[in-house]
C-alpha cells in the first residue's frame, strides 16, 4: 500500500475513528500500553492488567470463546471496565503474540 492510498483511506475515516488510530500509533511509537504490564516470573511474563496477575491473552480468549465483557467483569471481579478497554487494544496491537500464547496454552 502506497502512502497516497494510505492518505485516502484516512480521509474516509470518522473524527473518532481517526483520534483512535492517532493514539494506537503513540502507543505503538512509545511500546508503553496504560494499564497494562509486562513483568517476569508474574503469570509466566505475558501482558498483564495492572495491579492483578490476569494475562491479556486469556481475557482475549475468552472474549473469542463468546463471553460478554459483562461476563468478564462479573467472573474477575478485581477488573474494571478501563481494563478490558486497555487489554482489547493491547490485544489488537499484539494479535500474533496474543495467538501464540494462546496455541501454546492451549497445547498444555
């Protein structure tokens, strides 16, 4: 894809939908996620949410397995709503490494 066709489709983009794409790529520029932490020897050293021990993988694979975010709050009662936003977009942003955790996990 050229940066011209690039320059069009940006132009067909929303006002929201443009501001959601700006900050993704800050996000990816600077490699910090808010609210999100990666830390060795916690939970085998993928993303986690802050202040809990719950892999971004594993909300992902539930979200892929049809829970509701509903259903996520409700069975991991430390999360808050915020979380799922910042690990839905961390999941987006890291898709083959949140499907190779998962594979991995899933041949365990």
């Amino acid at each position: 894809m050229s940066l011209h066709d690039l320059e069009a489709q940006l132009a067909m983009l929303r006002p929201a939908e443009k501001a959601a794409l700006v900050q993704r790529f800050a996000l990816e520029l600077t490699h910090t996620w808010p609210g999100i932490e990666q830390v060795p020897g916690v939970a085998g050293g993928p993303a986690c949410i802050v202040r809990t021990r719950i892999p971004v993988w594993t909300l992902e694979q539930y979200r892929r397995l049809g829970w509701s975010e509903a259903q996520l709050l409700e069975n991991f009662p430390a999360l808050h709503a915020v979380d799922l936003v910042n690990a839905w977009a961390y999941a987006a942003a890291h898709q083959a490494e949140i499907d190779q955790v998962i594979a991995e996990n899933e041949q365990a």
